[in-house]
C-alpha cells in the first residue's frame, strides 16, 4: 500500500474588479491518493493583486500577471485602495 500527495493549481481565474484593474485567483489541490486512487482532496486559494510580488508563483500565473497587471492596472488598484483608505 503507497501512499502519494500530490499538489496541482487547478483553477485560475481573471475577476475584473472594475475601476481598470483586475485580481487573479488562484485554486491550489492537494492530492492524496493509496495505490494510485484518490482518496482525499483539500484546496487551498489565494489572490493575486496588481501590486503583489508574483515572482514565486507558476508560470502561468506570472504570465497572465504579466498580461493583467500592467503599469495603468497598478496606478487604477493604488488610487482605489486610496480612496477607500481608513482616516487615520
């Protein structure tokens, strides 16, 4: 009897968040499988914003970073975090 885990980013997906920026999210699966049969599944999801560092994260995810958060996407994710800001 072999147990394996397996780790595998199974869904990404674009959401436009309005105002010219847009958040990448991203599903991560965690795999246990007995004998080659899957006997558990758990996901994990994180987001990937317009000013995150996304240099650790897949290929792929760093492509579509590259396409979406582009230099006008940073500067429209800044002044909406500005404007919704707590006073101080």
């Amino acid at each position: 009897m072999a147990l394996s885990e397996t780790t595998v980013q199974d869904k990404i997906e674009v959401v436009d968040m309005g105002g010219g920026w847009k958040v990448i999210q991203v599903r991560t699966a965690t795999v246990i499988s007995r004998d080659d049969v899957e006997i558990s599944r758990t996901f994990h999801r994180h987001t990937v914003s317009p000013t995150d560092d996304w240099s650790s994260e897949s290929t792929e995810v760093q492509a579509m970073a590259n396409l979406f958060h582009t230099a006008e996407a940073i500067s429209a994710y800044e002044a909406a975090q500005a404007a919704n800001a707590l006073p101080e």
